[in-house]
C-alpha cells in the first residue's frame, strides 16, 4: 500500500511540475528572442548607416540578423551551442571576388572555432582517460592535426545573412554563416577516431572516454 502510494505521489508531482517545465522553456525562448531582437536593430541600424544593403526579395535586414543573433545564443539541455556562428568582411574590385573572399574567411573562421572547441574538450577528457605519456602526447598530436584540417573537412555551411556595399570601384560583402555544432563534433570525433587507431593501440574504453563530448 505504501509503495502504490509513493509512486502515486511521484507521478502527481512530475504531471505538477511539467507546465512549469514548459512554461521555463517557453521562457527562455522568448527571453532569445527578446535578445535578439535587440542585438539586430542595433547592428542593422549601424550596416545601414555605414552603406549595407541586402539584395533585393531577401528579408529585410533587421530579420536576418535577429536569425542570427537566435543561432548565437541557442543552446541544448546540456548548455552547449548549437552552433557556431561566423562574419567576415572583404573587399573586391567585382561583387562575385568580393563575395568568394568573405565566405572564405568565414569559413576559416568557423574551422577555428571547432577546432579550438574540439581540442579543449578533448584536453579535459585527457586525464580520465588515463593514458601514459606517450599516449597523450599522440593524442594531443592528433588533436593537432585535426585543427588544421578540420576546415576541409566541414561540410555545407547554412547562411544567415549577407549584404553589400559599393566603396568607390570596389565591393564590399558582409556575411555571416554557422555550423551545425552537433554536425561539427560528430565531424571531429570520427577522424580523430581513425587517426588513433591508426596511430596507436588503444583501449575501447580509454578512445570512449577521450571522445565523451
């Protein structure tokens, strides 16, 4: 009788607690939002003033970088980003040069940042693994290489706002792109996977626990 009573005690509490549940999430979706919201007027409001247009039948400015702004702040149950977020800006004599150069910088700058990302969780996870020295020195070499390589590796990046601006003969484009971070870390797990294993024998365990991000 106590123990049907205890868990129809528990499950009242949980069927209690999930509108609040929801209503924390609804929350902080708006509290995103909200946020956005006010980041992209300002910055819009600054493109503008200094000569950035979006090209024509795109949403308006303001709206793409609210997108935006959303992306740089959304996270998952476990705090982490959802995605990593890239701007650059570049200058050519036509619009097409302009254009190839800024996403390329953006792109080197995304590589960046998962790499970076990558090798701190990785460093982290180093001493729970357990490894000699040997072994975490061909870790942190891999790691290494993986940085330098990582931007080769990315797949299709999404973009989230483009705009331009005419500076004398020349183009100037600003864009902004982002990477799935769930998509990156995958990404990296699978080659550092199979560069260790080609490198080095290592246990099961030991590999799980280095790759548990």
């Amino acid at each position: 009788m106590r123990k049907a009573l205890s868990v129809f005690v528990t499950v009242l509490a949980l069927l209690i607690a999930m509108p609040t549940i929801a209503q924390s999430e609804k929350q902080i979706k708006k509290d995103i939002k909200d946020k956005a919201i006010k980041q992209a007027r300002k910055e819009a409001k600054k493109l503008k003033k200094d000569g950035f247009n979006v090209a024509p039948g795109q949403m308006p400015m303001d709206k793409q970088i609210e997108a935006t702004w959303i992306k740089r702040y959304e996270t998952d149950d476990k705090g982490n980003k959802k995605w990593f977020v890239a701007d650059a800006r570049a200058v050519g004599e036509t619009h097409s040069a302009a254009k190839l150069q800024a996403y390329e910088v953006a792109k080197v700058n995304l590589a960046g940042q998962i790499g970076t990302e990558v090798a701190g969780l990785i460093e982290t996870n180093i001493a729970n693994a357990q490894l000699n020295a040997e072994e975490a020195a061909s870790v942190t070499e891999t790691v290494a290489t993986f940085k330098s390589i990582v931007g080769s590796k990315m797949g299709r990046t999404s973009t989230l706002f483009e705009a331009d601006k005419t500076i004398g003969k020349n183009t100037e484009i600003f864009v902004t792109i982002a990477y799935s971070y769930d998509e990156a870390v995958n990404m990296a797990k699978d080659i550092i996977k199979k560069e260790l294993k080609g490198k080095m024998k290592i246990q099961s365990e030991q590999l799980d626990t280095i790759l548990d991000f």
